[in-house]
C-alpha cells in the first residue's frame, strides 16, 4: 500500500513542475515548421495551466487533463494513478508555495509530446517540508484533438 503522504508529494512535484511552464524557455529548432511550433506552445500553455491548477489545488482539472492509463513515478519510486492523484490533490493535504519552472524543452514525436524541465519548488505535504530542485519527464498524448498526459516522472536534484 502506497503511504499517502508519498502520494501527496508526488501531486505536489507533478503538479508544481508540470504547471510552472510560464518560465519555460520555448527554442523552436530551425527545423520546425509552423504546425510544430503551435503545438509547442500548446504543450507549454498545458504545462502553464497545470501549474496554476496545483497552486490552486485544482483537482478538476487533473481530472481532465490526466488520461485513464496515466501512471506517474515519485522521486521515491512509488507508481501512482489517476485517482490516486486526483484523491490526493483534493484531499487538501498538499500544499505549494511557489515553483519555478526553467530548462523546459518539448520534443515532438507525431501526436506525442515530451517535457523535460526543472523546478524549484517550495511546499508541504502533510505538514512537512518538500521543497528544492527537481528535474521531471511529462508524456502528452493527443488523443481525439485533446492533449492529455499519460506519464509523469519526478527526480529530485542538488
């Protein structure tokens, strides 16, 4: 059984590095044509939202966003699901400060999206501190028009 205070972090850091997007650098290739660049920057504007939606504790639009086979890895190694982060985001025991959002590149593969950035991020869960640098991998699907995030994995830095 996953403790929920594991859980509750993992939201957080997911939550707090996917939606820190608004300082994510966005350095389109020369390569890219125009319909790459606009779903780049729909990547980056799902990441932007993401991050408001953790300050704001916003398990809606997780509920959205996440697809029914998202599977997320915590930086302690524990796999956590959909409902699982939807129970923990709106059980109110996460909480963030702030997160910082830099180093964002999005690399396209046809209707997938990869994310890989860093984040500094200040918060609690359950009380105790989580706050500092990680670095995390988010997978976008586009599936039926819509952008959906299928992975999420959190690695905490120095």
């Amino acid at each position: 059984m996953i403790d929920n205070r594991i859980v509750l972090l993992f939201c957080v850091l997911a939550a707090l590095l996917a939606f820190s997007a608004q300082h994510g650098a966005l350095h389109p290739r020369p390569g890219f044509d125009s319909g790459d660049q606009e779903t780049i920057r729909q990547i980056v504007d799902m990441e932007r939202q993401a991050k408001e939606a953790s300050l704001r504790r916003d398990a809606d639009f997780s509920l959205r966003i996440l697809a029914a086979d998202y599977v997320a890895i915590t930086p302690l190694g524990q796999v956590t699901t959909k409902e699982e982060t939807i129970s923990a985001r709106r059980s109110g025991q996460l909480r963030y400060e702030s997160m910082n959002v830099t180093d964002m590149v999005v690399r396209l593969y046809g209707e997938t999206a990869v994310v890989t950035a860093r984040a500094d991020v200040k918060g609690h869960q359950l009380g105790e501190d989580f706050s500092g640098p990680y670095r995390y991998t988010r997978v976008w699907v586009r599936r039926g028009g819509h952008w959906q995030t299928v992975s999420y994995q959190a690695t905490v830095t120095q």
